[in-house]
C-alpha cells in the first residue's frame, strides 16, 4: 500500500481518510430533517424564515447554517407570484388614433413626443385645487 500511495503521491492517511465517508453528528441529521419538514410545509420559505421557524421550535441554529442546509439538500424558495392584469383594453371610452404611424416626416421638429405619464399626474394633483 505504501508504493501505491508513494506514487500517486499521497500520504497513506489521506488516502485512508478519502475512503471513509465523514461522520455526520446525529443533531445535524435532526436539523436537515426539520429543515426539510419545514421546506416542505412552507414551499416559499426561504433561510431566514425558516431559521425563525426553528429557533421558534427550540433550535440554536445560525441563518448560514440553514442556507448550507438548503444549498446541499437542494431546498429552493419556490414563489408563485399571480399576473396582474392592469390594462382594461374591453372599455367604452374613445380611443385616439396615432397619427404619428401615417406621418412621413421630412425634417426635423415636425413629431414631438413626450410620456403622458406627467399629464396624468398634474391633472390628479390640480383636482384637489379645483
């Protein structure tokens, strides 16, 4: 075994000690086990919710330990955010035309365009004065 370790140049300990897997401590099992039931009921809780969740069930754990936890064991923060629809387009209110599409324009200061977003806006605020 020596010649072996000898020529791919490792000591016989290292080579040893790569055989046998780590030693994992029996409290680091109960916690991966409480982070994954933890996981599992709250799919969109993330390390620091879950680091509160433990320390609320008795746990002395640190937040950068749940998120190697997390990281190893493959636990993602899974958020379904719902799309929300802000454009009513089905209303009975006049719809302009663009008159800029049928332009040709030949020079310059003959299309301005500017947001109408600032419009809205004074005209929201200079309702409260009228």
């Amino acid at each position: 075994m020596q010649g072996m370790c000898q020529l791919a140049e490792v000591s016989r300990a290292g080579f040893y000690r790569r055989l046998l897997p780590p030693a994992v401590p029996p409290d680091e099992l109960a916690l991966r086990d409480q982070v994954q039931r933890i996981a599992l009921e709250w799919p969109c809780y993330g390390s620091r919710r879950i680091t509160h969740d433990l320390r609320h069930r008795g746990w002395t754990v640190n937040r950068k330990r749940v998120q190697r936890i997390m990281r190893e064991d493959n636990l993602l923060c899974l958020r379904h955010r719902k799309f929300v629809v802000t454009t009513d387009s089905n209303h009975d209110l006049p719809v302009y035309p663009n008159l800029a599409k049928s332009m040709v324009l030949t020079g310059i200061n003959q299309l301005w365009r500017a947001p109408i977003s600032p419009i809205f806006a004074w005209q929201r605020s200079s309702s409260i004065w009228r």
